[in-house]
C-alpha cells in the first residue's frame, strides 16, 4: 500500500526526475525494444517506487550535506528497479498467456461428443481387458512402459531383462492392444421374450 510523501520528499523527487528521468527514458526504451508507452510507464513506476523507498534510500549518503541530489549517484538504483519492474511485467504477460490458453481450452472448446466419449471408453475397456491377459512378464512390460511412461533402459534395469526383450515385449503388446481396439464386438440381439405355451 502505498504511503503519503512529505513535501520535501517530493521536491526531492522532483529534483532527482528533472536529472535523471531522460537517461531512465533511454534505457527503458533499450529493455521495451522502442515501445515509447511501455517505456514511460516502466519510468513512472520507478520514479514512484523512490518516493515511497526515500527515506531509506536518503539515509544511504546519497546526497550532500546541503541535500542537494548529487548527479548520477541514484543512477544505478533506478536503473536496477527498472530492469526489475521489466522482468515482473514479462513474467505476469507469460502467466497471462498461459491462464489464457487454459481458459480457452477449458470454457471455448466444444464439449465432446457424447458418442466419441463412449467409443474411448470401450475402447479403453478393451486394451485393459488385454493387458490383463498377457503373460506376466508381458503385463509388467506393458504397464510400465504405457501406464507409466517408462523408457526402455529403465523398464531393462527394473525386470533385469535386456533392453532387447523390453522392445520385443512392447512390440507384441502394442500390437494385441491394436488388434483389440480395432476388432469390432459381436452384435447380439436382445432374447425375445417366449410367449405362454410356446417351446
């Protein structure tokens, strides 16, 4: 929360604008690649960050003893806020790039079709249904390699198998896990009910 400013220290401000606020212009215009706006209010900010940190600041044998503003002397601070500033704006612009992205596909994507969820379903259903009945060392290939997005090397190192068999294995087991999915279910037709009397 900003905090009102005694007089002097605003003539003090005032005093530092007038000697250093051009050459601060220059370098924020460095930092925006030439954006004059962006600049300016990169400048102001700094500007208000040393009205509020002042009297630390003055306590810091930053002026003479007539406390008059000794040219130069803040340079290096103002342009260290400055850069500061800068980097918090770009950060804040990447974490509101990234929210608006996720809103986007969160609220604007269209919901999915109700039919495509069924088919992933099955499908899904499918390949566990398949995982399930491979043999042991199969299942455990298969499980670490899909399920768990492990690599070969570490599948090897975890079963003690060489990295050979480990390719073999997901080789034969991404096969099976095709063939199920794409293998499409017997229809069966609902039993009609038997009518009184009939065998």
């Amino acid at each position: 929360m900003s905090r009102r400013i005694s007089e002097q220290t605003a003539h003090e401000i005032s005093t530092l604008w007038d000697c250093e606020a051009m050459l601060l212009l220059r370098y924020a215009m460095v930092l925006t690649g030439g954006a004059q706006p962006a600049a300016e209010d990169l400048v102001q900010r700094v500007f208000m960050a040393a009205a509020q940190q002042w009297e630390s600041l003055a306590t810091a044998s930053a002026f003479t003893t007539a406390r008059k503003i000794e040219a130069g002397r803040y340079r290096a601070w103002l342009r260290r806020v400055c850069r500061n500033l800068w980097i918090d704006d770009i950060r804040r612009s990447q974490r509101l790039k990234q929210l608006g992205a996720e809103l986007a596909r969160d609220y604007l994507s269209p919901p999915p079709d109700p039919a495509d969820v069924i088919l992933a379903r099955d499908a899904l259903e499918r390949c566990w249904t398949a995982i399930r009945g491979f043999p042991e060392r199969r299942r455990q290939v298969a499980l670490l390699y899909f399920a768990e997005q492990r690599s070969t090397a570490q599948i090897s190192e975890l079963l003690g198998i060489e990295p050979s068999g480990v390719r073999k294995h997901i080789a034969l087991a991404r096969a099976a896990l095709r063939n199920a999915v794409s293998t499409p279910r017997p229809i069966t037709e609902p039993a009609t009910p038997r009518r009184e009397g009939q065998l």
